[in-house]
C-alpha cells in the first residue's frame, strides 16, 4: 500500500508541475502578444505600409490560432478531469 500512496503523491506532484509550466507559458505568451500590439500602436501613426499590412495579417492569424488552441486545451481539459 505504501508503494501506492508513493506513486499518487508523485503523479499529484507532476500534475501540479504541469498546471505551473503551462500557466507561465500562457503567460509568457500573452505578455509577447501585448509587447507586439503596444509596439504596433506605437508605429501606428505612418500611413500603413505593405510590410505592417502583412505584419497584422499574419499576428492576427497567430493570435486567433492560439485563442481557438487555449479554449481546446481548456475545453479538453474539462471533458477529461
């Protein structure tokens, strides 16, 4: 029983290390896409150019994916607890 009680106190000890990683990741992330949109407010006063045309084409798409992947994870985390 005791080997038992050992292996459960472990996986609690890595699922909580995982709760931790990926909640600085989350964050980590948001900070980079907030650093990005204050650096683009800060450019926004030029007329737009073809390369800020693409630049906020392709962020926009970046930060849909990873919206629509953190509410799968959220999701997927909430069908399988």
């Amino acid at each position: 029983m005791q080997y038992r009680d050992q292996i459960q106190a472990y996986k609690e000890v890595l699922r909580e290390e995982h709760r931790s990683a990926q909640g600085y990741s989350s964050m980590v992330i948001g900070v980079g896409y907030a650093g990005y949109f204050t650096l683009w407010g800060l450019t926004k006063s030029d007329p737009i150019s073809r390369l800020q045309a693409w630049s906020a084409l392709l962020i926009g798409i970046s930060l849909a994916i990873y919206v629509a992947w953190e509410v799968y994870v959220m999701a997927s985390n909430a069908l399988h607890a």
